[in-house]
C-alpha cells in the first residue's frame, strides 16, 4: 500500500524537582484531556495521554505514554512508560523541556530553537509530506467520503460523523476511517489556535504534526486540491482507524479522544514545573 499514516511517539522520561514562578495571567484557563489508544497484533496496546492547559500566553502540555504488552517490554528492557513535560510561554518566547540526561528543565529561546530546529530536529516530531501531484493522485486506491449525521454524546458531545472508506489495492477488506466533529467547542478551538500559533513562532511549517487534530488537518489539505473533500464545522472529538484482515480479524486499530474540554479557574500550580 503506497498510503499509509505513521504515527511516532517517542516521550521523554524525568523527575520533576522544581518549579517555575509564573504569573497568573488570566483568571481563568481552558483545559483539555486527549487519549489515543493504538492496538496490533503481536505489539499490543499502546496508550497515549496529554493533559493540556492554557491561559494566557502560557500553555502547558504532558503527555505521557504507555506499553502494555509485558513481552514487549521485557524485551526493550524498560517498564513501558514514559512522560513529557514541556511549557511554552508565547508572550516571553520561551520555552522549558525537560531534559532526562541532565534530570532537569532547560530553558529554550524561540530564536534559538528556530536556529536549531532543521539540525537537531528531534526524533519525536512527525513530518507528513502531501505534495501531491495528479499522477500520484492516479495511484491512490479508491475511496469513499461521506458526511453523515450527528449521533449524540460522543464523549459528551452531539458530533457530526464523517466516513471515509479506503479500498487498497493489496487488502481484501476495507480501511475504515471514522471522524467525528462537534461544534460550541470553544476549548478547543482556542485550545488548537494556541498550538497553532506556537508551531508557526518556532518556525514550523504548514506540513508539520504534533498530534492527531493537525495530523487531520494537513491531510485534508493534501486531498482537498483534488478530491474535493469537505469537514463539516466544528472541532474533532473522535477519531477512529480500522484495518482488518481476511478473517475479519483487527490487525490495527487506532482510536484519539478529547474526554474533557473545559474552561475553569486559574490554578497556578498547572503552569508549575515539579
């Protein structure tokens, strides 16, 4: 199959010893919870978890990641699970990662990682190039894309479901693609524009991905020119990939959640590194 999405998740590990004086900026914050669990033969499951806050210039983000299979991590020689932490502060232009060599957070200029981005690109950033012209339209297998209606509380959301239907040419069954969008999410939409904002202050083109909203969004970009595909309004609170082999068994399935999205009072110690 010439398609395919990889997703990467390689997380840094720490302690987190002290913190950072912040001020409090704004009263209140929006806050989200997103989970993306992947499953595959053989692998297992693997959980992925970030729990972001923001307020003001400032956005925290952790994410942490977990393997479940007990063989494949007696065989990595580690438990499984790792966790990162980093803040940004958009008006300062800085930034605070932790580093796990050093067990400690380092502080990080926008110009110095804009100056530093293309010779030390980290292993955890994904790139997906849809630069596509026709005849790499011509080799695409064929596909189905509808608007469907909305169907009611999808993680507490009334969600408008989107079905693409990917037929490769070396499969017998089906990838099944399921997006789900819902509108009045304005966590969300200031929750994306953040991020959105600080991809581009460091220096980050339009193809970049951090996390399945923008890995969505670039893919749109790529097949709208030639497809003709249309998102309904609103912001993606599901989505859903479904390979199956010739028995009808799963051999991937990939599903991304937002379970919270909420606007709530200041708390400093969310935007506190320890």
């Amino acid at each position: 199959m010439k398609n395919r999405i990889a997703m990467i998740a390689f997380i840094l590990l720490g302690l987190f010893t002290f913190s950072l004086p912040l001020y409090a900026g704004d009263a209140k914050e929006y806050h989200i919870e997103e989970r993306t669990v992947v499953e595959i033969p053989i692998v297992g499951k693997i959980t992925t978890e970030t729990s972001s806050y923001l307020s003001g210039c400032k956005l925290m983000e952790k994410t942490s990641f977990k393997m479940h299979n007990s063989l494949i991590k007696m065989m990595s020689g580690s438990d499984g699970k790792s966790l990162n932490v980093q803040l940004s502060d958009m008006c300062e232009e800085l930034q605070w990662i932790y580093d796990d060599e050093d067990e400690a957070f380092q502080s990080y200029s926008f110009e110095y990682v804009r100056g530093n981005r293309g010779d030390n690109q980290d292993d955890s950033e994904t790139h997906i190039d849809m630069e596509l012209d026709q005849n790499d339209m011509e080799d695409l297998p064929r596909m189905t894309h509808k608007i469907m209606g909305y169907e009611k509380n999808i993680n507490g959301f009334k969600a408008r479901k989107v079905l693409t239907t990917v037929y490769p040419d070396d499969l017998d069954n089906p990838i099944i693609i399921e997006e789900y969008y819902a509108t009045k999410t304005k966590v969300l939409e200031k929750m994306n524009r953040a991020r959105n904002n600080l991809s581009e202050s460091l220096g980050y083109d339009e193809n970049h991905i951090e996390g399945v909203p923008s890995m969505i969004e670039v893919i749109y970009k790529g097949m709208q020119e030639d497809q003709e595909w249309e998102r309904p309004d609103g912001e993606v609170v599901r989505f859903v990939i479904k390979m199956q082999d010739n028995d009808g068994d799963p051999i991937f399935i990939m599903t991304y959640d937002v379970t919270t999205a909420e606007h709530i009072r200041y708390q400093e110690d969310h935007f506190s590194l320890r």
